[in-house]
C-alpha cells in the first residue's frame, strides 16, 4: 500500500500507527526526487528534513498549531503532507505553488519564508499573542541550514529569554546553508553532537528512566535538565541556550522518525521556551545530494536513477554567468592589488567568490548569514587601508540597508558593493528578485551606484571601483548568463558618472537605458526599424548630465528602461533632473511595476511586467 497516497491533509497523517511512518517516510522523500528530477528546485535542504516533517504534523495539531519554517526551501515535504501533493509538480512554475510558504497559498503556511533567520521571532509573537489570548495553540519555530548564524536569530533568542511564552525552537542542524556553515557558531554545534562519552551515557540513562516511569511523570522537565547539566559536566562547557534560560533537549537523530515522535510528545506540554536540537544530514536519502550538497542545494534536472544531472546540449560557445565574470576578474585583479579582500554573506558558491577563495584563502570570508556584518565588517577592513569587495543579493542586501548609510556612507569608506541577482530572478519569486536597490540606495549621499550593460563592462566597472581610491561604490548586475562570450577585455577605468551614446538618433525619441536590459532595448530598437537614439547610462549616481542636458535638447519624447522598480529609480531621477533644470519632455519610464511580482521564469515575468522586447517596441513606436 501505498501510504503517501492515502494523506491528503495531516489529519489524514496522524491516523497512521508510528510504525508505518517509517514508510512513510521513505515513500515522501522518493516523490521529492523524483518531481524535482523534472522540475527542478531546492532539493537537498528538504529531504534532510523530511523525518522532522512528518513527526511535526503527526504531532501537532497543524493549522491549528503553528509550524514556522525558516529557510521555506526547507519545507516541500511540508507543502505535499498539507493538501499540495498533486499540484507539487506545478512548485516554482509561473502561476503554479509559491517557491516558498505563503500564507496567501496555504493556511498551513503561517508565514513569508523566503529569507533566513526570522523564525524565531515571528514564532515568539505567535507564542505571546496565543498567551494572550487565552490559547492552548502550540507554536514551533524550524531553524536550520545555516539560519542560526543571522543576526535576527540571535535577537530572538535574546527575547525568548526574556518573553514570558511555551514556544519550541527545532533547530535543524546539518553543518550547512547553501556552502558549509561557517563561524563559531557552527563549531559550538559541532562540539554539542559529538561527545561519546555523553551521548553513550545519556542512552543507556534513557533506557533505565524509561523503565522506571520517570520520565513519563511530571518530573521530567528537571530529569531531561539534569540530563544537560551531565553533558556539561563531561564536555566541560555550558550550554548557551540553557544560559539563556532556554530548556534544552538533544542533540538527537534527526533522521529516526519513531523517536523523533517520542520526543515531540515529551516535551510537546512542558510551558516556557524549549529547543530541540537535532542533527541532520543534508541530502539525506539521496546519495549524490549527500556526498555534495552545495551542488544539490538546487541542482536543475537530473536523472532520479543515476544522479547525473542534465545539461543544455549547445555546441556553440556561451557567455559566461556574471557571477563567474566577477570570481574570475576579483581574482586577477587581487593578483595585482594586495589591499582587495572578498567578503560574502554565506554565498561563496552563489556569487563565485569561491575561484578567488580557492588559491587565496587568507583573503576571502565568509562570514555566514549575515548581511549586515557583512557590511559593518567590510567597513572595518577599509578603515584600515584594505579594499573590501563585498558580494551580497540585491534582495538580501535590504537587511543591511542601516550598515550602508551608517557604517560605510556617513565615513565615505572606500567599500565595494557588488549586488548579484539583481532584476528578477525568476523561479524563486518576490522574496529574491532584486527590484528595489536602485531605488533604495539612490537617496544615500555620497553613493557612486553602476550597472554594467554586459560582461566587460562588468569588468570595467569593478577595476574602476577598485581605482577611485575613495568613497563607497555599489556594481549591480543579473543572475544568469550575458551576451559576450569573448569576455575577456584589457581591465581599464571608466570615467565616473559617464555613460555612452550607443545609437545616434533623428527622430523624436530616445531611449536612457541602465543595466543589462539595455541588450533588449537595443534589439528591439533595431527591429522596430525606427530612427531612435539610445543611451547605456552606465551610472545611476551620479548621472550623465551631459547626456541628459543632450537628449533634453534634441528629443521631445525620452523613455528611460530599469530592471529594478520604477518608483524611484533611474526614470524617476531622470524626471526630477529635467524638472530641476526647465525641461519638459515627455518622459515614459519602463521598470518593474509598484506590486510584488510572481515567480515564473525570466522570459515570462518580464513579458508579464512590459519590460520585453515587445513592449519595448511599443513604446518608442
């Protein structure tokens, strides 16, 4: 009997006897594989939690209960157990399941969880508002790959302390993020799942409790408590959660369900703040995602038999991926200049900072999930005369939004900002596209903010960032492949401010565009046959007013074209420079709308948003 088949909601789940949940089990992690072999999505990170999953709805009173996930790629077994099984095949596929819990898709979904790190403290408001509200609700934070290491989490925990509430943080450790934890934290992790000495004692102390009905009592609060002080004992350290007055239980086998459902139960009625700290092995069941992990995270389509993922066949040379252009040029540019340091917030893989970090180590951190310490720690390092190139998201770069203005810009310090997956992303949806950094960074004084049309500009801009010898330098650029397969230019300086005349004009229209979208305006200006002059700005701050004070003279109609958000970006500085100087064109301006845009692939948001070829034709004809 199939038994994934026969649970359409948890209710349907917590009918089963503990002992085909085993099956269970194994029968939801090979439906995981098996639709991401041919949609292709976050995979290691869910089968590592799929035993979590399945003890957490048989144990929880789920929607009632409150099962906060933090990473959501975490959580597709969570989405097929709560009435998604068929539609799963449709996740990350435009108009089909979120990439991520949502709320707005599911009522077991309690929360956006795109971003890491914020369980904790939307568990705890969940926790207090229950309390008081008279409640019985059960609240449970998931925190894992890698999400201990983000500032909020560590905020929360300091709450929890602090904040009157019975919520239960499960904190999934599996030594990774997308690239293998980093930090002090995760060798405090390390130390805690790794005494023999306890780990034998504590099970064999189990088994004699267990016989004797203790920890079946109310007493078993102060038995699994003097439990940890034993471990204290043994490994000669305290436990900082239980300094912070959080009961601690574990380290345990995340991957033995039974247990795992024993567990829950103990501890599912004690009151105040509780963790459960279990061990996981990211990938679990699938061998290739477990042997390398990074690669598995979200490895596109593979063959479910044989692990061999699949590949474009295309015999014709590729561009490279901009992330590849920025490892590769950081690389040699840091062969030359012994002053540059590379620093990511956990993304060493993601944005390629891993080809610098391979032959020079000493000059490359990762310091973890943490974006604004990424920043502040880049401000340091260029207080004291190094030059920092500091690789962030463009989405996750919003968390260190106060480190930008008040770490780096009020000081004026020679930081380097380059903003990877800027524009939208794609598959995974409104929580990673990159829409609001020109936006949101074009108010900061004393901000030189560039986006490079293609690959070599890429490599311009970065040499030159490396050049201006002051001031912070923000380089923001897409996920994805370019247009230049012969990538490779002379490294050499553009002028600051500057931007170029890429196609004169004698008509009446212009076209201002910034950014790679600046290859699509091209085309379609060449397809629509009309006479349109076009401008790549190059820079959003400060802008070309040579430029500007040119097309103001010459074009009575201008369109400006971003990939960001149209409110406040390129189009809207543009409209106030010409305000501020007399000029009244007419000025379209093409951008990402004022909403949140869905998930789907690039070609079909970007059709969906008017930003494609053809609503670019249409809007100069």
């Amino acid at each position: 009997m199939n038994l994934l088949e026969t649970i359409q909601y948890p209710a349907d789940l917590r009918r089963l006897s503990t002992d085909q949940l085993p099956q269970l089990c194994e029968e939801l992690r090979s439906y995981i594989i098996r639709t991401l072999a041919d949609n292709p999505g976050h995979l290691a990170s869910s089968l590592g939690v799929v035993e979590l999953t399945v003890a957490l709805h048989y144990v929880f009173d789920t929607p009632e209960d409150r099962i906060v996930w933090d990473v959501g790629h975490q959580a597709y077994g969570h989405k097929i157990l709560t009435g998604r099984r068929e539609q799963f095949k449709t996740n990350r596929r435009l108009h089909g399941l979120k990439p991520f819990p949502s709320p707005e898709e599911s009522e077991y979904d309690t929360c956006t969880c795109g971003h890491a790190s914020n369980s904790i403290s939307i568990a705890l408001g969940m926790a207090v508002a229950a309390q008081k509200q008279g409640s019985k609700r059960h609240v449970v934070a998931v925190i894992g790959d890698g999400s201990m290491t983000g500032g909020l989490a560590f905020e929360g925990l300091n709450n929890v302390s602090g904040t009157e509430n019975d919520m239960l943080i499960i904190l999934n450790d599996n030594d990774m993020s997308i690239d293998r934890s980093v930090g002090g934290m995760g060798e405090y992790l390390h130390k805690l799942h790794t005494s023999s000495a306890y780990n034998k004692l504590r099970y064999s102390a189990s088994k004699t409790l267990y016989r004797w009905g203790v920890l079946n009592d109310d007493r078993k609060g102060r038995v699994l408590r003097f439990n940890n002080a034993i471990k204290s004992l043994l490994t000669n350290q305290r436990n900082m959660f239980e300094g912070l007055n959080i009961r601690y239980f574990g380290p345990e086998d995340g991957h033995n369900v039974v247990e795992l459902v024993k567990t829950l139960q103990r501890i599912k009625e004690m009151r105040g703040p509780k963790m459960l700290h279990l061990h996981t092995i990211k990938g679990k069941g699938f061998q290739p995602a477990e042997r390398d992990a990074t690669i598995w995270h979200a490895p596109g389509k593979f063959d479910p038999a044989t692990g061999e993922r699949i590949k474009n066949e295309n015999s014709e040379p590729q561009p490279p991926r901009f992330q590849d252009v920025f490892g590769e040029t950081l690389l040699e540019m840091a062969r030359q200049d012994e002053r540059i340091v590379g620093v990511t917030p956990a993304m060493p893989t993601g944005c390629s900072l891993c080809i610098m970090m391979k032959e020079m180590p000493e000059r490359t951190f990762d310091v973890g999930i943490a974006e604004g310490h990424a920043v502040t720690f880049s401000a340091g390092m260029a207080r004291e005369g190094l030059l920092p190139f500091c690789n962030i998201y463009s989405s996750f770069s919003q968390r260190a939004y106060d480190n930008i203005i008040h770490d780096v810009a009020i000081s004026r310090l020679h930081v380097v900002l380059c903003l990877d997956r800027a524009g939208l992303v794609g598959e995974d949806g409104p929580t990673h596209h990159g829409a609001f950094d020109l936006a949101f960074l074009r108010p900061i004084p004393g901000l030189t903010i560039a986006s490079p049309m293609d690959e070599r500009e890429l490599r311009r801009l970065m040499f030159t960032a490396a050049q201006t010898g002051q001031g912070p330098f923000v380089i923001r650029y897409p996920r994805g492949r370019g247009v230049v397969a012969d990538w490779r230019c002379p490294l050499e300086t553009v002028e600051i401010g500057k931007g170029r005349k890429l196609r004169d004009g004698g008509g009446e229209t212009c076209v201002l565009s910034i950014g790679p979208v600046g290859n699509v305006a091209a085309e379609a200006i060449e397809e629509s046959g009309r006479d349109v002059a076009h401008y790549d700005m190059r820079f959003l701050k400060p802008l070309d007013e040579d430029i500007l004070e040119e097309v103001a003279r010459r074009y009575r109609r201008i369109v400006t074209i971003e990939d960001g958000v149209v409110t406040g970006g390129l189009g809207s500085a543009v409209l106030e420079w010409m305000a501020a100087h007399g000029y009244r064109p007419e000025v379209v301006r093409m951008g990402l709308p004022d909403k949140f845009v869905e998930h789907g692939t690039p070609a079909e948001l970007y059709h969906i948003v008017g930003l494609d070829k053809e609503a670019i034709i249409k809007a100069i004809s």
